[in-house]
C-alpha cells in the first residue's frame, strides 16, 4: 500500500528520472553541511517543549537523533527510491505516531529542511528536485498518521459489535450460572454426600466460577469506563495485585526498581497488572522464578514481569494480545487481550519477549503524566 502511495505522489509533483539526477549531481556539495543542518533542526525542536517532551519519550538520544537526519538526509538526494526507501520513511512517521509528536511538528520540521537547503543548491531546477522530494517523504510520514487512525477506528467499531453481542449473551448467561452455584450450594450442604459426590461438586463448581470469570473478562474486555486518573506508584500497584496471586512455595518472586509515581486509574491498571503476574506465576509453577522489574523513563513508568517457563510460542506471538488468543493450556484468551486494551486507553504500549529467566518477558510502559 505504501509502495501504491509512493508511486501516486511521484506522479502527482512530478518527480522523475531527471529528478533523481539532479539530487545525486548535489550530494557531494550538500553533504558537508548535513551536520550543521541536523544541528540547527533540533535546536529548533527543542525550542518548542512538546515537541521536545516527544521525543525524549523516544529511545534515542538526540546525539543519536542527529546522526539518524544525516543519514536520512543522504538517502533523500542518493536513493534509491525503491521500496526499502519507502518502507524507512513510513517507519519514521509511525515512530512519531507511538511517541505521540503532533502533526504539526512534521510539517514545521520539513519546512526547516527546505529553508536549511535553500541557500546551498545552485539552481532552479535542484531546488525543484529537493522540494518535490521533501513533499513524498512529508507525505509518506504524514499517512502513518492516517493508518495510526483507520486502525483506532476499526477497533472501536469492531469493539462496539462485540460489546453488544457480549453484553447480550453475557445477561442471558449469568442468570442460569446463578442458578446453578445456587443449587451447588444446597447439593454441597447434604450431610449424606459421600467423597465421590462432593469431589464431582466440587468440579462444577470450579467450572461455573471459570463460566463467571470469561463472561467477566468479556464484559471489562469491551466496557468504555473513562479513566479515573489519580497518584499512584507502579509498586503500590504490583504490592496489591500480588497479594490476589497464589504464589507456590516453590515460585521465588522477586519486585526490583524504584517506586515510580504515576498517575493512573488505579482500579483498571492494577487489573493489567494482575493478568500479567498471574500468568508468569502459572507458567513458573511449581519451582520456578518470577521477577518483576519497575523503572521510569522519559517521563514514562515501565513495568516488566519475566518468568522461567517454557515462554511464548513463535507461531502466536505476533498475536498473543489479540482476544481468544493464547499460550495457556485451558487459558481464555482474554487476559493478555485486557492487559492491552487497560495500557493503551492509558496512553501506553505493550510488548513481549524471550526473558533472560528462559520464559516469558511481558512489559508496558504508560506515561506517568496525563497526556495533553
């Protein structure tokens, strides 16, 4: 699709082979002043402090920034405009997307490009080449956006289909469980049960709370609750939720890292984090090792749990947060789900991956301020 685009906007400003020439032809007498150009461009970045508070939400340092704008810079006049090309400049704007750096700040950024350029190129003719080029690459960025909305999109409506079938079934389905753990409990009451049938109880027990549990799961799953955002620490969070987790005896559990205050709703984030300990606490059953690490970076509150299990198998993990997904023998499918949906409505992102511990590492990251 983005190869589609590209070819759409060479058409549409009009860039061609001569085009191409013409930006080669002046690499070698532009390419000395790149450093001074990236250092300019972000000192006008970080005049401006959301800007700046953008992306020091980044991973890369600014020096390290610079250095990336080179480079950026010398595939713009040199190539080749082939689909590695377009492919990197759409990985650029969906790194602004996750960060959360304005639209505006793009277009403004390009426009200190173009003027950064001006004075050096010798001709009409280059300049044209170097702004038909400005033009694709600010629009190829600027459609992650687009893409970044379209999915927002598509997840809320497919949410709001699902919410309406499970809030439906899930009425029609608590009424008869309710019954059913009703009943239980007189059954379970009879003095003249013997071992056989009180261990039968006991299993339609279990698995009418497991019945409740889904339809729960299901119901926060699609449930639109604002936030309720007030101070908080990661480890007051992590402290709460561990005391709802059976830990084996045989389970070292470890929390390591400082505090980290946040701001959150405090009901709806401890519940992400109780998904998360619970299924390393599972996996790392009965003798294995659980360790929860808390940080804070670039003003965001970072939460890791690894566990010594068998990890996360390669074929689902690319969809291991999608709902009805998951790794665990007679698992939902939900929790993971759950964990996602809770993290981002708080601004944040989760990830998973292979843990030093041999299993599992599941973390997220939410800012630990409101987000404008």
């Amino acid at each position: 699709m983005m190869w589609a685009l590209f070819e759409d906007l060479k058409r549409y400003v009009g860039f061609t082979a001569e085009d191409e020439r013409l930006l080669r032809d002046s690499f070698p007498r532009l390419e000395p002043h790149f450093p001074d150009i990236a250092e300019l461009f972000y000192a006008r970045v970080l005049e401006h402090p959301e800007a700046a508070a953008a992306l020091a939400r980044g991973e890369k340092s600014v020096g390290s920034l610079k250095l990336t704008l080179v480079r950026w810079m010398s595939e713009l006049l040199l190539g080749p405009w082939n689909e590695a090309y377009v492919e990197r400049r759409a990985r650029i704007g969906r790194v602004h997307v996750r960060i959360g750096l304005p639209q505006h700040y793009m277009v403004s950024a390009m426009n200190v490009m173009r003027t950064s350029f001006d004075p050096l190129v010798n001709t009409r003719e280059e300049r044209r080449a170097i702004e038909k080029a400005c033009d694709i690459d600010l629009a190829l960025m600027l459609h992650t956006y687009r893409e970044d909305l379209e999915a927002a999109q598509a997840r809320a409506e497919r949410l709001a289909t699902y919410g309406q079938l499970v809030a439906s079934i899930g009425h029609e389905l608590r009424n008869p469980l309710g019954v059913i753990e009703t009943s239980l409990h007189v059954l379970k009451s009879r003095p003249n049960n013997d071992e056989r049938s009180q261990k039968h109880l006991s299993r339609i027990g279990e698995q009418v709370k497991l019945s409740s549990d889904i339809i729960t799961q299901l119901l926060n799953l699609i449930a639109d609750r604002p936030l309720g955002l007030v101070p908080t620490t990661l480890a007051a969070l992590v402290d709460d939720a561990r005391r709802s987790v059976h830990v084996p005896a045989g389970v070292k559990f470890d929390v390591v890292g400082p505090a980290t205050a946040l701001r959150c709703d405090v009901l709806q984030l401890r519940q992400a984090v109780l998904n998360l300990l619970e299924n390393a606490v599972w996996f790392a059953s009965p003798a294995g090792q659980v360790q929860v690490t808390l940080d804070e970076k670039n003003d965001f509150a970072e939460l890791t749990v690894d566990d010594s299990g068998p990890g996360v198998d390669p074929d689902i993990r690319a969809h291991i947060f999608e709902p009805l997904v998951s790794s665990r023998p007679g698992g939902t499918g939900l929790g993971l789900a759950l964990v996602k949906r809770i993290v981002e409505k708080h601004g944040g992102e989760v990830s998973v991956d292979k843990s030093p511990l041999g299993g599992a590492r599941f973390s997220f990251r939410v800012p630990t301020k409101e987000r404008s």
